[in-house]
C-alpha cells in the first residue's frame, strides 16, 4: 500500500472564512486527479459531539451513515466529494480526553502522570493517521476547528508540529486566512495574515500553502509580499474571493492551482488538468437559471447555517430544475392563525424543518393547516413531519388536543409518542435513533414514484415516532402511512395522496443530497413548484 499524504487545514485571524469548503474543496480536486481521500475535522471543544449544542451555538448538527451526530462540515465534505463519513472522520477534544481517560482507568498507563504532551497529543496524533491506515486512502485532509492562537486548540497544533515531523515529505498544512479591505484607507491589509502565519511559527509550524480569503480581488504583488514575509513559495499563495456560489470554489483553487502546489509538495504526480465535467456543468446551471421558486423555511433559528443541509439540497435542486431557489425564513415563534396567510404569501411551496421541544411548534401546525387547506406544495422534516400528523389529528381527526408527547406529556391523544427502544434513556448525548435505517416504500404512493424503488436508506435522528395505534383512522381519512422500517414498523413517511404534493418524512433526506447526486425528494418538490 502506497504511503498515505496528510493535508492539515487551519485557519487564522477570524473564524467563518470557510475552512470546510476549502477542504472540501482540497478533495474534490484530488479526487478529480485520480486520488482516493477522505476528510476529517478535529474541534476543540469539549463536547463529545455536537449532538447537544443548540444550532445558534454551532449550526445544524450533520448525522453520518453510521449515526454519529458531527459538525456541519462534514455535509461540506459529502456534498462536494460524494464520500461518506462516518464516527472516525468527526472528533472532539472532548472524545481525545475520553479516551485517554478511559485508558487511565483501565490501567493501560499504570505507572505514568498522564499529561497533554505526550498523551493527549499521541492520541491525537493516532485518531489523524487512523483512516489512513486503516483504509490506504492516499490522501487524509485533516481540518481543526476554531481559530489559531485559541487556547482550546493548542494540542492540535502540537500533534501537527510532530506529525509534520515524523512525516516528512508526506505531509502538509494549509493555512487559511484572512486580508481585509480598509474602506477609509482604500487599501488591503496582510499584516494580519503576517501575525497569523506567525502565530503557527511560534509553535513549531511553518505552513507550505496559504489561502487569503478576501472580499476583493489581491493583485499579484500582494501575494509575492505575503509569500515574502511568510516564508512560503509565491505558487503555494492562492486566494480565495468571495463568489457567487460555495460549489465554484473547487473551480477557482483549480484555476489557480491549488492542488498542483500540494501534490508538487508532496512528491505525487500532478497528471492531466482535470475536466470536471459535470461539476462545471452543475456550476454553469446554477449560474444561468433565472426562473425563481419561492421556498418558505418554517422554523425556529434565524440563523443560515442552522437548517444548512436543507437550504443546499434545495439549492441542488433547483439547479438541476433549472431554476434558483429563494428561500423565505418564517419564524415560526410569530405565526398565528390570524397573521399566516399574510406571513406565507408569495411562497409556493413550504418545507417544515426539524427541531427539537415546544416552542414554535403551534406556529408549525399553523403554517401546516394553511398549506393543507390550499394545497401548496409542503415537505415536513422529522419534527415537520410529526406535526403535519399532529395538525390532521387535530383537524380532520378532530382529536383537539393531539400532540407529540415531547411537546405535551398530558395529550389525550399521543399521536407522536416516545420510542419504545428510548424509554430506557436517561441520558441526552448519542441516544436518539441515529443514522441510516432502512425504509419500504409502499408501491404506487407517491414516494414509491419519486424514488423508482422499493427499498430505500435514510439517516434519521429522532426520538420520538408515529404512534402506530392510530395508523388505521389516519389512513381511513387520507393520510398515509407510506413508507415503514421493515424490521420495527416504524412508521417514516406519511403523504396525503389527494393533495398535490405533501410528505412528511421522519428521517432527513438532506444528509445526503450531494452536488453530483442530488435526493429525488428534494429534486421532486421543487419540480412540483415550477408549474
Ligand atoms: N424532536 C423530535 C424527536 O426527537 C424531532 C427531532 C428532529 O426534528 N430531528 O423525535
């Protein structure tokens, strides 16, 4: 087995430049190449996982096949390299320390004072290297979390600075940054981009690639100054502009020839420039669609990055329907009765996003009954779908006071009620139904149309689940239970067949809508709304 490259990536000056795109981005071109990588993202907290971070915190929460809930990046590493990740390409400062100390505990340091350096940083040092040599893939694109110079990020940096060492030729580290513009004195600075890459010097760290994220296009003589101040290859100097869409960035590190710089770097050969087709296709779709759909969001967090797997999938879908996707954030907190047929005018069509507890929930139903009633074009999501059969409970079943135990322990009627298989929990980290499950579809609804097959795989990350003792009237009255776990008969997918086009699922189709594969789900909806 040939020997496996490691490409750190870690950010200075401010957090947010888009670390994750950029390595995503590091894989699509290598992939293009002709190289086998994966990417995995090391954070400093001291979470296990991001399962109980609340999305203003930290964005959306991704769910990988194998149910580990990670930081969203990994939904940039799937969405642009079409591999799957799974539990090892996620860690946490708070995962290292576990196992360090569940080790203590076992005995296997008896003797010894278990420190951060060597310790920690050697169990550091081994979850890097683990994918690559448990896998040979000939590239590992390894990404820290946070910013440098954070305190919390320290001992990523020193297992860096060792792993460069012991690793020689076969490793590098790209350094991404940041060069403002100075309105008043019309001019881009590098002086924090200099403090950066020296920030990562005085650890032990020189890195042989830097990206300057800027709002404005850096002239050549800047990018020879900053390779001149930062000891770096005026080649390995690279910037990346702000642009119209995330999906253009691998075009742009291509044109200016970021992977050739790493695999120069790395002693691999470079090969033929790729074509990229389709990618340039999708991108040059995506840039020449005019025709808008409107898409109402429905939920609670005002913030882009939590429902962010959902606005992509719906940006992938629109570009293979021609059109672009404006998406409308309702805040679901405000929507009554009274206000929702002025707050979703304009919208042809609602997607009713997932979430956790009782707050905005009311607002859910409401934006649900309008849509039922005027047939507009809704897809409801793990908590959307729970409430889209909690509102025809109320309404058509004329079950008043139908609820999901989550949100109404006292409900009369428990049409959403808690797993069996959860009841034993206790405690919140890592215990929903997590990851893919499969599902049957039932043949001629219309799921089974849309995905062309019977059995499909879904990741899911819920709790909570239809309460199958009221499958039967739900059905008798129009709402149907199409789509079912084959090994518990959990219910997954009700459809309401009569309207022309409302499905509620409780996994979530947008962990695995990717750019070259986009999800028929999302792809079928927004079809639904051009006409
Ligand atoms: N809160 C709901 C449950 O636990 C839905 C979760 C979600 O939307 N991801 O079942």
């Amino acid at each position: 087995m040939a020997q496996t490259k490691y490409i750190f990536v870690t950010g200075g000056v401010v957090s947010s430049l888009g670390k994750g795109i950029i390595s995503a981005s590091i894989g699509n071109l290598l992939q293009a190449r002709g190289y086998s990588i994966t990417i995995q993202k090391f954070d400093p907290y001291i979470n296990i996982d991001p399962g109980t971070l609340n999305p203003y915190e930290h964005g959306e929460c991704y769910v990988t096949v194998d149910g580990m809930e990670t930081d969203l990046d990994l939904g940039h590493y799937e969405r642009f390299t079409d591999i799957q990740t799974t539990r090892a390409n996620s860690l946490t400062t708070g995962r290292i320390y576990q196992s360090v100390i569940e080790g203590e505990r076992r005995g296997d340091y008896l003797g010894k004072t278990i420190q951060v350096v060597p310790h920690i940083t050697d169990e550091i040092k081994r979850r890097m290297r683990f994918l690559g040599e448990t896998h040979g893939y000939d590239f590992v694109i390894t990404e820290i979390g946070g910013t440098i110079g954070d305190i919390e990020s320290a001992p990523f940096l020193e297992a860096i600075r060792q792993m460069k060492w012991e690793l020689g030729q076969n490793a590098v580290c790209i350094h991404l940054t940041y060069v403002p513009y100075l309105k008043a004195a019309g001019e881009l600075k590098t002086k924090p981009t200099q403090h950066s890459v020296k920030e990562l010097q005085r650890v032990g760290i020189q890195p042989d690639i830097l990206i300057l994220r800027t709002e404005h296009h850096l002239e050549q003589a800047l990018l020879h100054k900053v390779a001149a101040f930062c000891n770096v290859d005026e080649s390995c100097v690279v910037q990346s502009e702000d642009l119209p869409s995330i999906y253009e960035v691998p075009l742009n590190m291509l044109r200016q020839g970021l992977d050739v710089a790493i695999l120069k770097k790395l002693n691999m050969s470079i090969g033929e420039v790729p074509a990229l087709q389709p990618w340039r296709q999708f991108v040059e779709r995506q840039r020449s669609a005019t025709h808008e759909v409107h898409i109402g969001l429905i939920g609670k967090y005002d913030l882009q990055d939590a429902y962010k797997s959902i606005r992509e999938s719906l940006h992938q879908a629109a570009t293979y329907n021609d059109c672009k996707a404006k998406l409308v954030f309702v805040n679901t907190e405000q929507l009554t009765m009274h206000n929702v047929a002025e707050q979703l005018q304009g919208l042809q069509g609602l997607v009713i996003c997932p979430g956790f507890g009782e707050r905005g929930t009311e607002g859910k139903i409401q934006a649900i009954r309008y849509a039922r009633e005027h047939d507009i074009p809704t897809l409801g999501i793990c908590l959307g779908m729970q409430m889209m059969v909690v509102e025809f409970a109320r309404d058509v079943l004329g079950l008043t006071n139908a609820n999901s135990t989550e949100l109404n322990p006292q409900t009369s009627h428990p049409v959403i009620d808690l797993m069996a298989e959860q009841k034993s929990f206790t405690a919140k980290g890592g215990t929903m139904r997590l990851g893919a499950y499969e599902c049957e579809l039932l043949e001629g609804s219309h799921v089974h149309a849309i995905y062309g097959q019977r059995v499909i795989s879904e990741r899911h990350r819920h709790r909570y689940e239809f309460n199958n003792s009221y499958r039967e009237e739900f059905e008798r009255h129009g709402m149907m239970c199409v789509g079912c776990n084959p090994a518990g008969q959990l219910v997954e997918i009700v459809e309401i067949p009569t309207l022309r086009w409302f499905i509620g699922t409780q996994f979530h189709p947008e962990y695995q809508s990717t750019v070259l594969h986009p999800h028929p789900l999302f792809l079928d909806f927004v079809k639904s709304l051009k006409c």
